[in-house]
C-alpha cells in the first residue's frame, strides 16, 4: 500500500463510504480505485488527487498534504546515484534490498531523520 492509497482508504472508511460508491461517484472503476488503496497503480494524475480532494470537501492544508502524498506514492521507485558518493550508493542499494526487512521503527527512525511528517498520513497504515 502506498501512503496515498492509506490515506484515502482511510478517509473512505472514515466515512463509511463503500469502494464501489467512490469509484461510480469519481466516475473511474472500481478496480482503478482498489489498485490505488493497494499501491498496485502508480501515482494518480493531478486532477484526480484534486476531484478526491473536492470529493471529501478537504481543507487547503489538507489538500496540499493529500497532493505530498500523492507525489511520494510510486510503488516502484529508481534511485538514480550517479555523481554521488560511494555511500550514498551503498545506502540506496541497502535499502532496495532490505527495505522489507525493517521494522517500523526503524522506517519512523529514518522517515524523521529526513524530516517527514508522519501526520501527513495521520496514522493510515
């Protein structure tokens, strides 16, 4: 799952919303829908993530958060290292090779070294 499709799986359910009623009110289907809560689609288009944000009637600040999220949600990410130092290399490949193996602790450690809210998901897992 990506920290997009959290977050609007939790807002759905928040409200009790069915996936069903959220694609056929989106107008997209309900698969497109389910890959996105699931993170098996790749970020969504700027106007979706906008008539989502409209959908939930969602405030300025929340809107640009859902948008952040939006941004950092491609499932399959490349990290391109070229004319950077041997570390950061090696840090890059660790983690693409390890990543599955943290806890959350250690991916909060490392998402709070770098600065990352964790409220922007606020709690979605």
């Amino acid at each position: 799952m990506t920290p997009f499709g959290a977050k609007i799986r939790k807002l759905r359910e928040a409200r009790g919303l069915q996936l069903q009623d959220m694609a056929r009110d989106l107008q997209i289907s309900s698969p497109y829908l389910s890959a996105l809560e699931h993170g098996h689609r790749g970020r969504p288009q700027p106007g979706l993530v906008m008539q989502i944000a409209n959908y939930f009637e969602l405030i300025w600040d929340d809107v640009e958060d859902l948008k952040r999220l939006a941004s950092l949600s491609h499932p399959r990410v490349v990290v391109d290292t070229g004319g950077m130092t041997p570390k950061a290399t090696l840090l890059a490949n660790l983690l693409a090779e390890h990543i599955g193996d943290l806890s959350d602790d250690a991916i909060d450690a490392l998402l709070a070294e770098m600065g990352f809210d964790e409220e922007l998901i606020d709690g979605a897992e």
